[in-house]
C-alpha cells in the first residue's frame, strides 16, 4: 500500500504538502497540487481511513448491534444502513449478539472505541 511518506519521498516535498495537496487545502501551488494528485493516482494510492481518523480524532465508523444477522428483519435494516451510510463516505461495523446480554455489553465497547 502506498502512503504519502513515499509520493513525498518521490516529490521532494514535505508529507504536509503531500497532505495538504490531497485534501485540497491552501498553500500548495497549482503544479505542486496536480503532481501529487497525477503521482497519487499513478501509484494507486487509497487514504488511510484509520490513520486519518486517529489524527483528527473524528472517525467514519458507525456500528450497530443486532441480536441476529440472519434474521431478516436485521439483515434489511443493515442493508438501509449500510447504503446510506456509503452515500456519505462512512464505514459500519456490525455486531451480533446472540440475544446475549453480556455479548451486547461487549459490543457496545467495541463499537464505541
């Protein structure tokens, strides 16, 4: 997986700019911005989702627990979620607690952290 250390690297130019130039932010030249992005897409680069939210301490994860997945009634509301949350850029996590109070508790930990 390619990162930014190495379209830096490549470039000469900082990690920040490399970021910078990505997220489409200012103080990055017009021809600095468009290499980054032409090297980017030349190496196939894909943003670390993880990294990204550890950094701005804001994540795209929303998890949901149900007491089966192969019920259904659960499955078409993952379904509705999932779609929907695709649409603006957000991953879900899914948790099964096997109508199990204490797994429920445990999910509810997992998916808050």
């Amino acid at each position: 997986m390619v990162t930014i250390y190495e379209i830096a690297k490549e470039l000469n130019v900082s990690t920040a700019t490399v970021s910078r130039a990505l997220n489409n932010k200012r103080n990055v030249s017009k021809p600095t911005r468009e290499s980054v992005i032409s090297l980017a897409k030349k190496l196939n680069y894909i943003p670390n989702s993880l990294a990204s939210s550890l950094r701005s301490g804001k994540g795209k994860t929303i998890g949901i627990i149900v007491p089966r997945i192969n019920q259904q009634f659960f499955s078409n509301i993952i379904h509705g979620v999932e779609k929907k949350l695709l649409s603006k850029n957000y991953r879900l996590l899914i948790c099964q607690s096997n109508e199990s109070f204490t797994k429920e508790i445990q999910s509810r930990v997992l998916v808050y952290y």
